[in-house]
C-alpha cells in the first residue's frame, strides 16, 4: 500500500480487515521492521532519515506504508485495498528555490535542506583563491542559469526480487539489484540479522543506470517471507516504475563567470541546488562529487561555491550515470559556449585556452598529473574539420608557461610550482 498524497500525518492505520481475508498470508508495516529506518549511507557513517515503511506521516505520493503477501496477485491487491488509514494533509514543497522562503512548508526533521559535516553546515561549499579579486579584475561577467530535470531510468526490467525462506532460517534472494554485497548489507540492517543468514543470488540485471542500488524490494519480500514462512515475490508494474521509483534528480544551477576580453575564466561564483526529494538516500554523496566538477575540464583559480541538498515531496531522488557529474557537466559545457558566445571567440579556442594542464589543480586541491583536456579538444577539432590557430594546434597539457597568462593572472596565480 502506498500512499495517495504528497505529504499528510497518518493518524490511523488499521490492517484487521486485509489480514482477515482468505488466501492472505502476511501484512507487514513498521511494526514488523526490526530496524525500520536505516539509511543508504549508514555504512558510511551518515545519519539515516528515512523509514522502510511509513511511520508517522508519509512525503511523497507513492510512499510504501505497509505490505501484503497472499496466493494471487487479485487477493493480494484487495487487501491492499482493505487497509485502512487516516490522513491529516499538510501543504507540501515541490520547488528547490522556494525551499528556504519564510513560508516555505518544512517537510523534513531536519529541515528543508541537508546538512553536511558534523559542524552542521548546511551546504558543501568549495573556496579557492579570491572571488572578490577575479571580479574586480574582469572585462565582463558572463551568469546562466541551468536546469536539468528529472529523468525516469526506465530499465527493461523493474524492480523485482524473491525471496526464499530455507529450513535452516537462512533467507536466499534473487535480487536483480546492480551491488549484491551493498544489497545484502541493507537487507541485514533492516532485518538485524548477520550476514551470513541471507544468500544473495544475482545475473544479468535488465537495465539498472544507477537505479538498482536501491534495493527497492529486496527488505520488503524478505520481511513477507519470514512471517509468512513462504517464498514471496514482488514485481515492479511499468506504472510503479513511473511513478514511484528513484529518478535521476532534477538540479538548479547559477553559474556566474568573471572573464577578461582575450578569454581567460578568472573567477567562477556558483549555486547549486539539488532536488533529493522526500529523504537524502544518495544525494549527499552526489552532490560532493557535483561539487569537486564544477569546474569541468577547465582550469579556473578564484572559485566561490554554494551547494545545497534540497527536500521536496518528492520521490527520492537517486543515482544515474555519472552521478552527480552529468548535470554539472551538462550545465559547465553549455555555459563555456555562452561565454564565448558572448566574448566573440571560437568556442573551441576558449576551451583551449582555459584547459586543465599538468600541475594545475582541481576546485578541491587536487593536483593534476593526467590531464586529457587539450588532446580530447584537439582531436574533436580534426574530426569536426576545424583547423586551429597555430599556438592552439601545437599546445600541449604540459604545465603552464608565464607567456600563456596574462600579467596580472601570472600576479594572481603564481608560477606553475606554486600553483
């Protein structure tokens, strides 16, 4: 069962009428989780927000409240809908920028946003060099604003798993899941059980793109397994994948960019919001990585950002090819064409010219020893028919000369060795 609105306070849940009917075996709510709220990240050491089965109120439509495991699918489906449960509905947030408004509905024990490290900040945030410099010292700023939305991972193959209880009380799970050992660490928390008690069996998984680490069903047959001492199995209907599973989460991002007239990036101002929805699951971990890319393939020494994991009523949002990465990606890429766009420089010379090279770091410190940024451009350049100036066709990653930075950057950004 689960749930019909976005956000509401469960003031009744009565499971009598599903339980009594023929041919149900077992009915699972919170009640029944041994540890019901243990997080994606627990391992990590994250704190974990969010509850296997609805508790106290429930976030997004679509919320899992309680389960029922019975002979046939038309038995099962009307005890489902035989449980009975009172709602008080509560406004709810689904815009990441209204989210710290005065009157913005707070949805989340921690609040509307994230909080990150254990000084409690509330963003990840990333400083390098000096913004206020860069911005004095341009010719022009160049700002965008990008959104990517949320995508669906739409896998040929739901979300499935069965579960089979052994007479040794050992449970064995056919998991279509994309970590099997990550998979079982989860199944054990929630059920407290070591893990020597749970086999996990896997194959070829029919299209995951990240939304299979969430073991999305694996926990929910085991427990129906165990009361009901049967094998259990659950399959994912197209419309529950739609409309109820992980998406890839949709971002907001303000990028702000302080460049000189010949096309040097001085500084970088950005913002960052990502929609977690109901609960945080991966999107801590995924903002991190968003964080330490913000600045591409590109080498920028002033760097001001503000990343925010946002809660919204929501399906919780989850990972997706190149997690966290894509979308900045996406957003970095797009807005270096409008840079040059606006400086009336070729899009591929101010790539160029702004490349990562060896010895320069990244938005996070670390040094670069491989970069492939200019022969990557160099070669889409031969392949698209473009033939570059001279100094840009014989540029190397090597680290960089003073000749290449202009003088007052060489001023800011020192000698390569200091860099």
């Amino acid at each position: 069962m689960r749930s019909p609105v976005h956000h509401a306070g469960i003031t009744r849940l009565d499971t009598s009428r599903a339980e009594a009917l023929r041919g149900v075996r077992a009915v699972v709510t919170h009640a029944d989780v041994p540890l019901n709220v243990y997080g994606h990240l627990s391992a990590l050491g994250i704190p974990a927000d969010e509850p296997l089965l609805a508790e106290d109120d429930v976030r997004y439509m679509g919320q899992p409240i309680a389960l029922v495991a019975a002979e046939d699918e038309d038995t099962a489906l009307e005890a489902v809908a035989a449980i009975d449960v009172d709602f008080g509905e509560r406004p709810a947030l689904f815009d990441v920028r209204k989210a710290a408004d005065p009157d913005a509905p707070v949805i989340h024990q921690w609040g509307n946003w994230y909080t990150h490290f254990e000084n409690e900040m509330d963003r990840r945030q990333i400083r390098k060099g000096s913004i206020d410099w860069a911005f004095e010292h341009a010719d022009t700023i160049v700002q965008g604003v990008y959104r990517p939305a949320a995508i669906e991972h739409c896998p040929i193959e739901p979300q499935t798993a069965l579960v089979v209880p052994e007479p040794s009380g050992r449970l064995t799970i056919y998991s279509c899941t994309q970590a099997l050992y990550f998979s079982m660490g989860v199944v054990a928390a929630h059920l407290q059980v070591p893990l020597n008690k749970l086999k996990f069996v896997g194959g070829t998984v029919g299209g995951g793109f990240g939304g299979k680490v969430d073991t999305a069903t694996e926990t929910m047959c085991s427990l129906l397994a165990l009361k009901s001492g049967r094998p259990v199995k659950w399959r994912w209907t197209r419309e529950e994948e739609f409309l109820c599973s992980s998406t890839r989460a949709p971002w907001h991002m303000e990028i702000a960019d302080a460049v000189t007239s010949d096309g040097w990036i001085l500084g970088r101002k950005m913002l960052t919001l990502h929609d977690s929805g109901a609960y945080a699951r991966f999107s801590p971990y995924g903002l991190t990585k968003h964080s330490f890319h913000h600045t591409g393939a590109y080498t920028i020494p002033n760097l001001h950002f503000n990343g925010y994991v946002v809660f919204t009523n929501r399906v919780p949002t989850t990972a997706m090819r190149g997690f966290g990465v894509t979308s900045v990606s996406f957003a970095v890429e797009t807005h270096m064409s409008r840079v040059a766009d606006v400086l009336g420089i070729d899009p591929l010379e101010i790539r160029l010219k702004n490349s990562n090279r060896i010895g320069d770091t990244s938005p996070n410190g670390v040094v670069y020893s491989d970069p492939s940024t200019v022969p990557t451009i160099q070669a889409i350049a031969e392949a698209i028919g473009q033939e570059l100036p001279g100094e840009y066709r014989t540029l190397t990653r090597d680290p960089r000369e003073g000749e290449w930075l202009p003088e007052h950057l060489v001023e800011q950004v020192g000698t390569p060795e200091a860099h």
